[in-house]
C-alpha cells in the first residue's frame, strides 16, 4: 500500500517557512502591493506555506499572483515574448516556441518518482530516496530564480463542482509555461479556497528553466514526490517537462484513484469524445493510446468533442460511469495533421481568430508555421527545431533533418473546435458507454475487437503494446504500454490492475449500463498481411467507421464474429458503414487482409505478456486466467485452421 504525508515534505525543509507571520514577510519583501493584496485573499494556510516556501527555495525577484484576468493574461503573454520564449507569428494569437533542440520529449532518464523506504514504486518508472532527491533539489533549485519573476497560478483540474477534479497550484517563472496553463487550464483564484474546501486537497507544482542552456540538461531534472504531491521540475523547457498540471498530476490522481478511492474512481490517459448514432443518438467513448499513437485524431473522429488526453471517471450513483476531462485545450502533435484526416483541427490551426502556441516547427520567413505530413507545400528553407532549416539539410550523422520535430505540437483552447461538445463543463460529465485501448501495433492486432466481459477488457488494456514515439527522448524500438498510462502509474502494477479489475466489475454500475471495452489498431500494414508494402492497411479517416461499428454493438445493431481475443466485425456491417460514413468502398480483400488472425503473431504476444506479468508483484490472477485462455483457444484454431484463421473460417469454427 502507500501512504501520504510519509518523510520530510522537501520544500518545507528548504524554504524553512513555517508559519503564516513568516509567509506574510516574505510575501511583503517578494511582491508589491497589487500581488500581495491577492495573496491574502487565499486563506487556505497549507497552500500558503507551500507557496511562501516555493519563494524561499527559488529566490526570485520578484512574484506575480495570476488571477487569471485578460490583464493578467495580456501580461503573461507579453512576458513571453519579452523574454523570447515565444515569438508572434504571421496570424494574430499565433506564437511559437522552441524547446533546447536535446530536450524535445519527456526526459525520462532523468524523471524520478520521490521514493520512502519500503515503498513500492513501478517497475517500469525511475525512483530517487528522498535524501538523494533533498540533496538534488537543494544543490539546483536553491536560488535557481534569481533575476526572475515567480508566476503563481490557481487551477482546477476538472469542472468546478465535479466530485473528481483536482485543483493545483502552478509556480514557475517561465511566462511560456503559464501561456500554456492559461490554455489548457481552469484558473480558480476566486474560488481556489472553496474548492480545495470541497475536495479536502490540492496539487503542487514548482519549476524553473534556469539559464535554458542545453549544457544545463545534464541538471535537468523532473521528481514528483507522491507523498506530499508536489512536484519539481528545473533546467527544463519541454511543456511535458513543466508543466506539471499535465502529466506530473495526472500521476497524483492515478495515486489518488488506484490508493484512496479503488473500485470506485479512475485517472486515466484517455480521450472523450461523443459518436452519433442512429435515431439521433450520442454514445461516449473514453479511450486510451500512449503519446504520438492517435488519440487525438481518434477524439477528433468524435461528433461530440470534450478531449484528447486524459480522463477522470466514476462510478456515478445512477449506476453509468461518467468522465470529466481535468483540462480544457488540447497540448497535440501535429506531424500528420492535414486537410484530409483532421478538418476540424485544421480549421483552427490554418484560419484566423483562434490563439495557438506552435512549438518545435518550421516557420517561413512570411512567418508561417508549416510541419511533417500536413499535406501543404513545403518551403525551401526556414527555422525549426534545430536552428536555420533548408531541403536536404542533415544532422551530424547524416541524417535528414525533417520540417519539424516528429513531436512538434500546438496549443489551443477546445472552445475553437467546431465539433467541442457544451458538456465539457458539466460537473457531472458524461455517460461512458465505450472504452477503447490501442498502441502503434504493425503487425499483430485487427483494427477493432470487442472484449467478451469486463475482465478480457481490462486485459486488452494490460496488454497495449506499442513502438516507441518521439514524445519520449532516447526512447527506441517496441514495448509495452499498459493502459497506455504506464509512464504515469507510480506505484506498483498489480495495485493499479487490481483498480481496474474492481472498477470494471463493480456492482455499481448496472448491468445494462456496463461500458464495452474494446482494443483499436490503426498502424496494421500491408507488409504484416503478406503484401510488399509498408504502407498502412487504410487511412486515417478509417477510425470513425471501427468506432461507428462499436457504437451500434453497444445497441446491439451490429453483428460480430466471435474469436479467441474477443468479437470481430462482419463484412457487411463494415461495408455499409464504410459508405454512409465516409463514402468510401470497403473492398473484402481488405476486410480478409484486417481481420484474418495470424495465430503465431497473437500467441507470442500473449507470451510476451505472461512472461513479463509473472516478474511483477501481486498481479491479480484473472489476468493469466484471460491470457492462458486465449492461448488455448487460439492453438486449438491452429490445429483446425493453420497459422492464418478467416473470418470465415471462425464463423464455421464457432458454428
């Protein structure tokens, strides 16, 4: 189990403020008398001390309350552009910004969970002792704001209201950072006191770049100490770096959900976004893919969008699990982002009216922002990621240096997207009747299977396996990604598969009300299924009929073929979505080629995955239950069938 509140909270013992006297000195010393009128209007005194002793660690020279205002707002953004941490664009509200050319995706070498003694941390996560990490934080965070000012913002991660939001305090000195926050999050000043009255807790997030240097990233480091959740970030630029609100909290209220409300809650790196089906009808997906794997282009496939990355869920006490998403914009990468695939993301990103952060992109000398895949013409030359940019170019390795960083990203508000659904506020959130998992999978998977019960959904969940992306620095090669969460889970797995096993299967949600749980695969290619090709078997657009057939299952509208991994579509189905949808002719050499299972394929999957959950603590035995079935159902249909099973052929099987 973990504990909260377990060894020394670490920038309490650095600032050395331990009374509110003591914080309002400081306070009088470090802000003028705007910003130190709205510091007394915070009254909570846990999130004072931790704000005064942030001040005391950091030593910055001076500190500016956010209210969240458009003068607060005009300012922050101005101060970007001041300090060149952003630079306008071409079109009004448009900047970009360019992280240390080293530090274009998370630094996972150098994240560590805070860890007490005889405290299980993930097995697939880093872990610092709390001595070490005090010694750390001491040697690089100590005065580390010299000669800058301390921007200090409210946020609720989450609707106002919601029984699931979280609300967080942001304290950096990078103007860039809290553009972002601006963004992506809810600004709760005036209300922070009551909300964190509410929910009985509060976040912690304090960062500073330093000198942003690249010689500095040898001191780049990002903790977060799980016991009094707050994290620490220093010499780093990336916004999944610093911006702690994201990623850092979502790692708490992982915490929060799998140690103090299992069963019962879950944080969770999904989209939400709402399907239309018949008789007018909206059915609402939440779905999980690691980072770089389409789960933006998955949510903007929705009618009805709310988010494209994380999600908060309950069991609500009409019996349906319903979600909230904890932000409010979308942080997206945009490599392959076009006319084609994302007309509503293109919309924003190409026409004017809508504020957007570009980051790690080309820009023209008309100062254009222009990225790998976006199915425009490219410019001769430019400045990008890596400095001054032209055709050909190639780095020291003599490599060719695309247009953009594979994970080059925007940043806009949700509001702007046509397709932004009015309950993204609604505290109560929204009836989750599908949950889909998938990864960057090229040769194994379907494009869509449903799980049979709850248990086979949490599996396919356990079992996401995916290549590497550009969102994780020095990351290669294929792995595991459970949940596509893993990165974010800190403690032990079999604790945070036990959570989902208990969720799933809880009594509270009733039984026609139990979401289907079901495994997508967009990246299957023509060379897996015996063509010469490496290209993708489809299109990207494809998405929006695999969700479409999962919708009308839910409604028991659509046939399936049952299978060893789960039930399958039917040609017919497919081929009249395919062209109600999307006007497109769905050929049956194609649905043979996506939906033949290739026996050995799936089976050294399933090795792959009892092998490595047997090196794991604690995992719950229904997980080797699903998978050693799926085994001995998959060999039988070898026996009857060969290596490579139809469609068909699992209809006469079945029959």
């Amino acid at each position: 189990m973990f504990e909260k509140k377990i060894g020394v909270d670490i920038v309490a013992e650095l600032g050395g403020i331990k009374d509110f006297e003591s914080a309002g000195n400081l306070f009088k010393n470090k802000m003028d008398s705007v910003h130190f009128q709205r510091i007394n209007q915070i009254r909570n005194q846990e999130a004072i001390l931790k704000i005064a002793n942030a001040i005391a660690m950091c030593d910055p020279d001076s500190v500016f309350i956010n209210t969240g205002s458009e003068a607060d707002r005009h300012f922050i953004r101005e101060l970007s552009l001041k300090k060149s941490e952003e630079a306008k664009l071409a079109m009004e509200n448009h900047t970009v910004h360019y992280d240390l050319k080293e530090e274009q995706g998370r630094i996972i070498d150098r994240t560590f969970y805070i860890a007490n003694e005889n405290e299980m941390i993930s097995s697939l996560a880093n872990q610092m002792n709390r001595k070490k990490a005090l010694d750390e934080i001491r040697q690089i965070m100590t005065s580390i704001m010299n000669g800058k000012i301390m921007i200090v913002g409210f946020y609720l991660r989450g609707p106002v209201g919601s029984p699931v939001s979280n609300p967080a305090l942001e304290i950096t000195s990078s103007a860039y950072v809290t553009h972002s926050a601006e963004i992506l999050y809810r600004n709760i000043f005036d209300v922070f006191d009551r909300e964190v009255d509410r929910l009985g807790h509060f976040y912690t997030n304090i960062h500073s770049q330093g000198l942003n240097r690249s010689q500095d990233l040898i001191h780049a480091r990002v903790f977060m100490d799980r016991s009094h959740w707050t994290t620490y970030s220093m010499n780093c630029t990336y916004a999944g770096n610093t911006l702690l609100l994201k990623k850092g909290n979502h790692r708490f209220s992982v915490d929060k959900a799998v140690y103090g409300k299992r069963g019962s809650e879950l944080s969770e790196h999904m989209f939400i976004s709402g399907i239309k089906g018949s008789a007018g009808r909206v059915t609402w997906f939440a779905g999980a893919a690691p980072s770089g794997c389409g789960k933006t282009t998955t949510a903007m496939a929705g009618d009805h969008f709310i988010g494209d990355d994380l999600a908060q869920m309950w069991i609500a006490d009409d019996g349906f699990v319903r979600s909230v998403n904890p932000e409010i914009g979308i942080f997206g990468i945009v490599e392959d982002v076009n006319w084609d695939g994302d007309p509503e993301l293109m919309k924003v990103l190409r026409n004017p009216g809508t504020e957007v952060i570009w980051s790690n992109v080309l820009v023209d000398k008309d100062g254009v922002p222009h990225w790998t895949g976006n199915g425009e013409k490219q410019p001769e030359k430019g400045i990008n990621f890596q400095g001054e940019w032209w055709e050909g170019k190639t780095d020291e390795k003599g490599k060719p240096i695309p247009v953009s960083h594979p994970n080059a990203r925007c940043t806009i508000s949700s509001k702007a997207l046509s397709n932004y659904s009015e309950y993204s506020e609604d505290s109560q959130g929204v009836q989750v009747r599908v949950i889909t998992y998938s990864g960057r999978d090229s040769d194994t998977m379907p494009p869509v299977w449903v799980a049979e019960t709850a248990d086979q959904g949490v599996v396919i969940g356990a079992c996401i396996v995916s290549a590497a992306t550009a969102t994780e620095v020095g990351a290669t090669g294929i792995k595991r990604s459970p949940w596509a969460n893993a990165p974010f889970i800190p403690g032990a797995l079999g604790d945070y598969m036990d959570a989902q096993f208990k969720f799933f299967n809880s009594p509270k949600i009733h039984t026609d009300k139990r979401p289907v749980m079901a495994g997508l695969n967009y990246f299957l290619t023509d060379q897996a299924r015996g063509g010469a090709s490496s290209n993708l078997l489809g299109e990207k657009k494809d998405v929006k009929v695999w969700l479409s057939w999962i919708e009308g299952l839910v409604y028991e509208e659509m046939n399936f073929i049952w299978s060893p991994i789960g039930l399958l579509p039917e040609y017919e189905d497919l081929k009249t979505l395919f062209e109600e949808i999307i006007q497109k002719n769905y050929a049956n050499s194609l649905y043979q080629k996506q939906f033949s299972l290739y026996i050995d394929k799936i089976i050294t999957r399933v090795h792959l995955q009892l092998e490595s959950y047997r090196k794991e603590p604690n995992i719950p035995e229904k997980l080797f239950e699903v998978l050693n079935k799926q085994k001995k159902d998959l060999l039988r249909l070898q026996e009857s069938f060969g290596p490579i099973v139809t469609p068909d052929q699992l209809k006469q099987y079945k029959a």
